[in-house]
DNA sequence: AACTGTGAAGCCATTCACAGCT
DNA sequence: AGCTGTGAATGGCTTCACAGTT
C-alpha cells in the first residue's frame, strides 16, 4: 500500500568512464536505499576527518571507523563514479563536496516542521542540522495557543499558511510530529501543498503519492527492535 | 564487522504442527534485523486493529497496510512459530501477544534517558512509549544546573548514580542523547554501569563491546536520505 | 607497495507456488 | 473456498579476488 510496484523505467546509458571524473553526480541508476544510508555515514565520519585536518582517507580506513568492509566501501562510492586515485586513497575534501553534492546538499535545503508538540519544539531548538544542509525555516501548528509563538527562532504559523510557505520559502522536506489521530489528514495537506518529502515521527503508516518520499522514524519500534536484542537468547547484536 | 558469522546451527525438528501452538517465544535461530522492524509494524498494526475490535487479519490485509507482500508477512511470523490458522487468518488478540513477547514487552521495560538537552526532554514528555512497553524511569546529566530537575515525572540525576539506578531500577535500556564530544565517554559509562542497548541519537559511530547493541538514530542522516530521494533524477520512492 | 575499481562468486532475503488445514 | 506454512526459485546485496593505477 506504499512501498509500490517500481516503475521500473528503463534508464542510464552507460557511457563509459573519465578517469579522475569531472564534477560530482555523474551516473545514477536506481541505487539501493542500503548504499544511499551508507553514504550519509561516509559523509558525516569524512566531515569529521575533514574537521580534524586529515587529507586522504582508504576504503579500509573509513570501514574501520564505521564497522564495515572496505569492498563495501569502494562498491558505494563506485556507483556514483570514480572518486579515488589508486595507490592513494581518497580525498577527503574532494570526496566529501561529491557526496554533499549527490545528496543535493551542497545548498541549503528549508525544512517545515508541522506539529510543533514537545519533539517538534525539540527540533528546532537544535542547531546542529544547519551544518549539514538542513535549516528548519518554518513550523506549523494547529493549536491556535501555539500559533504566533517562537521556538528557536522559526515562529509558528497556521496550517493555512502552508501552501504559500512552500512556495516562498523553497520548502520540498517536511518534519511531520503530528498525534497519531491526526497524521494522514496532516500528511495530505502537506502534500497538496507541494512538499515532496516527508521525514514520519508518527507511529503511523501514511499513505502518499508514489512521488512523494516517506520515511518512518518511530521511535518506539527502534526500542522494540533494541529490546528484542536484549531478549533474544542468541542471535547477532547491531552495528554502531 | 558486526554481524558475526552465525552459529548457522541444523536444528528445529519439525514436530508436525500443533493447531493453535501453546504459548509464544518458540524456536529461534537468528532472524535477520529486517524482518524484525516488520515484526514491530505488525505488532504496531494489530494493536491498532485490537483496539478497533477486529478479531482476525489475513496476512494480505496486514501486507497491504504496511506496503508488503502476504507471503513475507506469513514467512517472517514463521521464523517464530504457527501463529495462524489455514483457511482463517490469524487471531489479533492472540498475535499481539506473542509478539510482545517476542520483543519482551509483554512485561514493562524501564529505560534511562542520559542526556538532557531539548531532545532528552521531549523524550521524557512523550506519554506514548508506556503504552508499548516502554518506561522512561530514570534520567541523567553532567550539568550541575539540570541535576534535581524533573521532567515528564523525572527528576534528572548526576551520571554518577547511573551504575546504583541501573541494578536499582533494572534498567537495560538507554536513550542516548548527549553532545557528540562526550558520547564515546559517556557511552563508556552507560555500558560500565551495565546498562544492555543503547538508542543512540548522537551523529556518531560508538566503540562498545560485542554483547551491547546499539541502534543509531541520526536524524540529519535521514534528512539526507529524504534529499537524496528528492534530489535524484530517476529511481524508487520510499515505503511509508 | 599501496590502494582503487569492478566483474564474478557467494550469500541472504524476497517472492513464488502449492501442499495442507479449516 | 479461503488462507496459512514452507520448500524452491528468484533476485539483490555483499564479499572475493585481482587487474589496473600511482
């Protein structure tokens, strides 16, 4: 009811390879959502590596500090063209510019926050998503007690304003921390308004457009998830 | 790296099927982590479905609410044991319970919240996890100025009485949620004082012994994936 | 010598298809 | 007839292994 049949287009010529590659975001071609999670944590640990000085990196040394293997590693970057320089390794800075650039976070994205309860209030007091491509510039809210007031520094404006919001602002992401009762209603005004992807905090399955892009953060499953480790009587433990 | 190899033990007689099964948590022989998310979104639907008086559900209905097929839904509840009836369905009621159990939360689990910054705090606000099994009894924090503090109903205490609290309060489960700089080290804590799994909201990789899971929620990293998904030109939408 | 890029092999997860109950 | 339980087939992801480059 969600996760639909692909459309499964045919694509992606493959024109064959340039050697050191030109700018970032060269091929594409249905890349699985595994690789595109492993990605975001080569970003984020490069991002560290940058901070701390480092100018190359290997495959090896970047799965080390993410519990992975290095064939993993090079297989990833593979898929979106030829990063590294053999012999040597990658570039940090270098690799970390192609990757925000396959993210599309080379620029800033805006991000609605709809439901401004306790977790949404909580996330826009945090400052940390600037740093990654990500700035909360708008919060919306149903309660008239809410409406009007300043939570880290977005003020928090009515549902209706949602539409003119997305257009002026440039907002394609939503944040949606809505109560359950209230989520697919929310998630279809959020969706004709012009969003094109949802990150769900509601324990809730939505249902959406084929184009528009959910995903699910129920807190409560990865508690689940983490206690039925804790009970498992064998059985393998998680990364990380 | 993680997912160590597994025993991959021959077992399970197949003792031919007892019509209803006697009591949950049967056989077992290391599932993968995939099909136990679905377990949670099966344990999230049914006890939506319970609590609108259904009595049965065919694996299809629960497929098709969640986006899946009936025949993963059938295998992945088959790893644990027959909890259907040919030419019925399965019992809602009866389901809930054994998965609950699966997970353990048929009995309530105490959690610690460690760090309580405007994260931390909206956690402990949040009245939904009680309902699935979940408690947040106990929280903690290094800063002088949060120490005595209550929040949802609980008073932040000083890391040091974590490792009393933990054998105190049986806590196996933490909700970590502290500055990137200190989370190694107070990850360190968290495991020394023997607490067993750790959700882990800090946007880095922690270190800790085999025997402790860790769940990573990095919530910039499922951002990325949103503008990933946005910013592409072809390739498949997400579930949910 | 060090390290990437990548076909091929191996492994794991999903889907198929049908036997077996109700 | 309806629906589960499960081997067998399929498909996809990961690992291997090595050619190719610095």
């Amino acid at each position: 009811m969600s996760g639909e049949a692909i459309p499964g287009g045919r694509r992606h010529a493959r024109h064959h390879a340039k050697p050191p590659a030109p700018i970032a975001q060269p091929r594409r071609a249905s890349i699985s959502p595994l690789t595109v999670k492993r990605l975001s944590l080569y970003l984020r640990c490069l991002e560290q590596l940058a901070e701390d000085g480092r100018a190359t990196v290997s495959s090896q040394q970047l799965a080390d500090a993410l519990g992975l293997t290095a064939a993993q590693v090079r297989k990833d970057l593979g898929y979106f063209g030829q990063f590294g320089r053999r012999g040597v390794g990658y570039h940090v800075d270098d690799l970390v510019r192609r990757l925000r650039g396959i993210f599309g976070t080379d620029e800033v994205w805006n991000v609605a926050v709809v439901g401004v309860g306790s977790l949404g209030r909580a996330l826009l007091g945090y400052k940390g998503f600037l740093k990654k491509g990500f700035r909360l510039a708008a919060a919306f809210d149903s309660a008239p007690g809410k409406i009007g007031r300043t939570f880290g520094g977005v003020t928090v404006r009515a549902m209706a304003h949602l539409p003119s919001a997305v257009k002026r602002q440039r907002l394609r992401l939503a944040i949606l921390a809505v109560p359950v009762e209230a989520a697919q209603e929310v998630a279809d005004a959020i969706c004709d308004a012009g969003i094109k992807a949802i990150l769900n905090f509601v324990p809730a399955t939505l249902t959406v457009a084929e184009d528009i892009a959910v995903i699910p953060v129920d807190l409560a499953v990865q508690l689940e998830q983490l206690s039925y480790l804790v009970n498992a009587p064998a059985g393998g433990r998680r990364a990380r």
